[in-house]
C-alpha cells in the first residue's frame, strides 16, 4: 500500500498501468486517512484533558462543584457568571461532538479520575443545577440567560451519551419527597418562617431525616444564598418547586455519573471523594 514501484514487477499493459496507479492511491488515501484519524482522536483526548483539569484547578483542585461558583460572587454580587456557563456549556458540547465523531474515545482510560468524562459532568450538572435551583426565584443568578441552555443542553447530551454507550437504560431519579416531609426538614434546620404553611409529623421528620437528595439540596441552598447574601423563599411551596425541579435534574445526572464511571471502572463513591489522588 505503501510502494511507488514493484521492483523488478512492472506492468505490461495500459490496463495495468492505472491498476498500479489507482493502487497507489489507494494506498496513500488509506494511509493519510489512518494518520489523521489518529490525530483528531488525540486531539479530542487531549481536549478532555485539559477541559476538566481546567475544573479541576478553578475549583481549587477540589472535590467540590460549589467551590467553581465562589469566585464569581465577591461581595455577593454576580460577576462573570455568563462567562462561565458558556464555558461550561462549551465543555460538554465539545465532549459530545467528539464522542460523536469519534465513539472509541469513550472507551480510553485516564489515571486521573479528575480528568475523566464522569468528573466533567459531574461538576457540571452540580454547578448548573446550584446556579438555577440554589436561589429564590428571581434572583439575577438563577435568570442568567446562558443557563437554561446549560440545563437543556447537559439532559440532551446525558441522554444522547448514556443510550449509546451504556450497556443499559438509566432509570427514573428518585421521587423527590412530599411537600410536608419537606416542610419538616425546613423547620428541623432552623428556618421556622418558611415552614409555617405546611406541617408534618413524626413520619415526616422520620423521611426528612433519611432522605440524602433533600439533605444534599438544602446544604446548596444553604451555600448559595451565602455566596449571593440572600434568603431563601419564605412562600416553602415555592421553596419546594425549586427542590423539586433541582432534584430530578442533579437525580438523573449522578445516575448517569455514577453508571459511566462503572463502566468505565472507576469506584463512583471514589470520584466523590479525592479524585487528585487516585487512579485507575
């Protein structure tokens, strides 16, 4: 494939004569084809890599997704929040052509967990979800107008990833808990005011208290009214809406997380943890 010449082999007719040269062409087209698939397939990699690392640093080489948010409020106020979505949106849009084009990225692996695929989307989809669910309503960071397309893009692009190389279907997130289980753990965490319009009982104390997501929500809820010096709704009907949406969001993107990292073999309770300091 890769001659210009047969040696002491040559051909005796003109039929052979353009045989031998489409031969020749061939030859190189399949050989320049290799090379440069070759090429774009590392460039991706490399693209992967320098994608989450960028994360990984701005998050202060952290297992944090809150801590990509931090810089971006001095004083409480928002700043550059639109530059960092469209950044965020970029990476996993970048990630997804790749893996579209070329599907055998997937299956390489990386000794840095924090430069993986799963860490990608997990701090994404965290970020995404703390930015528009983590504030009351119509507070300026929860309408930032390049965030309804991070949310939508992130689902299509979990979608789109998880039924192509997933071996199986990603089940429902777990229902998010009832208004009055939610109420509870409102109160039980020191906010009376916003618990007054629904009550609950000792079951309700009971499922607020075994509930991670609800747990999970309110320490974000917590962390980003802190970052944005403001106060949750005191309306918790309103209050729990956002609980509800955030928590089918953050559900279904850690399903998909945790199932890519099994796939991948990386421990998913493992990425959560130290992901600096371990490897494959």
């Amino acid at each position: 494939m890769t001659s210009l010449s047969f040696s002491d082999v040559e051909p005796r007719t003109l039929a052979y004569h353009g045989v031998a040269a489409l031969e020749t062409l061939v030859g190189l087209a399949l050989l320049t084809l290799a090379i440069s698939y070759l090429l774009n397939l590392y460039r991706i990699l490399q693209d992967q890599g320098a994608l989450s690392t960028g994360l990984f640093h701005h998050a202060r080489n952290g297992n944090e997704p809150l801590t990509l948010l931090e810089p971006h409020f001095p004083r409480g106020r928002p700043a550059e929040l639109g530059t960092l979505v469209r950044t965020l949106h970029d990476n996993i849009t970048t990630e997804h052509e790749g893996l579209r084009r070329y599907p055998i990225v997937w299956y390489f692996h990386t000794r840095r967990p924090y430069r993986s695929l799963p860490y990608m989307f997990w701090f994404t989809g965290a970020a995404a979800a703390a930015l528009r669910w983590g504030v009351p309503e119509g507070h300026p960071t929860s309408e930032e107008p390049w965030l309804p397309g991070l949310i939508r893009g992130f689902d299509d692009v979990v979608d789109r990833v998880a039924s192509r190389f997933l071996p199986e279907p990603l089940p429902d997130p777990p229902e998010p808990v009832a208004l009055d289980v939610f109420a509870c753990a409102v109160r039980t965490s020191g906010d009376l005011a916003s618990a007054t319009r629904s009550g609950g009982g000792e079951g309700a104390d009971e499922g607020a208290a075994g509930d991670d997501g609800l747990t999970r929500f309110l320490a974000v809820e917590r962390a980003m009214c802190e970052l944005a010096s403001t106060s949750p709704e005191r309306d918790v009907e309103r209050r729990y809406g956002r609980y509800c949406a955030w928590s089918i969001f953050v559900g279904r993107g850690r399903i998909f997380v945790e199932a890519a990292s099994r796939d991948l073999g990386l421990d998913p309770a493992t990425l959560y943890e130290a992901p600096e300091r371990l490897r494959f």
